[in-house]
C-alpha cells in the first residue's frame, strides 16, 4: 500500500487482540461491535487463533492504516 500522505511504500503488519478489535465512535465497558450502532468489526474473536487486523504503516508520517474493505483487514478471514 502507498502512504496517501507521502506516497512513499508502506509497511504491512498486524494489530492484534485477545479480544474482538472493533471501530466504535467512543470506548465503552462492554466493548463488543455487536452492542453498538454503527460499529466496524476489524477482526472477529477467535478463541483459537486471536484476533488480528492487517494494518500499513508509514513511519515517516507516524500514520497507521487499516483497509477494511470486504472484511479483508480480518487474518483470521484471509483466503
Ligand atoms: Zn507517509
């Protein structure tokens, strides 16, 4: 992925949880995307596996990115 800032190639890795990673406007005791309206799951829970998103970074412009298009962002969903 290019930096859309610097147009420079990014570094892709993963941000991961033991628990359920999630978009929601403010953080909140229960945390699950389920419990609130216009949540983006990243990356589902997996007691197995984990969970984990494929995020880009740019360490020139400190940024991070995560492309959630198709719930691809998901490791555990990647075909
Ligand atoms: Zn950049």
């Amino acid at each position: 992925m290019i930096c859309p800032y610097c147009g420079e190639e990014m570094e892709q890795g993963v941000i991961q949880s033991p628990h359920e990673i999630s978009w929601k406007y403010k953080k909140s005791l229960f945390g699950r995307a389920g419990f609130h309206k216009g949540s983006i799951v990243l990356s589902k829970l997996s007691m197995l596996k984990g969970s984990a998103t494929i995020a880009h970074c740019c360490r020139k412009c400190q940024k991070i990115i995560i492309d959630y298009k198709d719930g691809n962002c998901d490791i555990n969903q990647v075909k």
